[in-house]
C-alpha cells in the first residue's frame, strides 16, 4: 500500500452558499463537542480545524461582521440557493 503524504495542503472548489451553510452547521451543531462524548480527540480537532478553515474562507469572501438579522437572512438565501441546486451537482 502506498504510503500518503497527509500533511499535503488541497484545493476545494465550492460555492459560496455552500460555504456559509457548511460554516453554519459545523459551528452550531459541533461548537460543544467535548460535552457529546462521541467522537475522539482527533475527530473533534478535524472538525473544529475544518471550521476554522471555513470561517476564514467566508471573512476572505468578504462575509463577516453582520449583524444577527442579516447573518440570518444570508444564511436563508444559502439555504435556499443549495435547495435550487440539482442533486447531481456534486458529481
């Protein structure tokens, strides 16, 4: 078996609505993982670590500083765009 070099750094293509939905559902369901007392160490690191990256993509899109109702507003039409986009559009 070949050995994988896993500290090798990737590019991701995704849309900015999936971004934000993303964001949003690692940092609200999983922002108390330590409390769950389901999933390891090195799972809780790999989720808040993916959360920190998406955070930091969104704030270099711009996305960042908004208030409650316009964070929930955008949030909203992220929800609605990824209902508008075809099951497919991952493949």
């Amino acid at each position: 078996m070949k050995a994988e070099d896993l500290s090798k750094e990737t590019t991701v293509k995704i849309t900015l609505g999936h971004l934000l939905l993303a964001w949003e559902v690692l940092s609200d369901k999983f922002s108390d993982l330590r409390s769950s007392g389901n999933l390891s160490e090195e799972e809780m690191r790999a989720i808040w670590g993916l959360a920190d990256l998406l955070e930091k993509a969104l704030i270099g899109n711009g996305i960042s500083g908004r208030s409650q109702e316009e964070w929930k507003s955008l949030v909203s039409s992220a929800t609605n765009f990824i209902r508008s986009v075809p099951v497919d559009f991952l493949d």
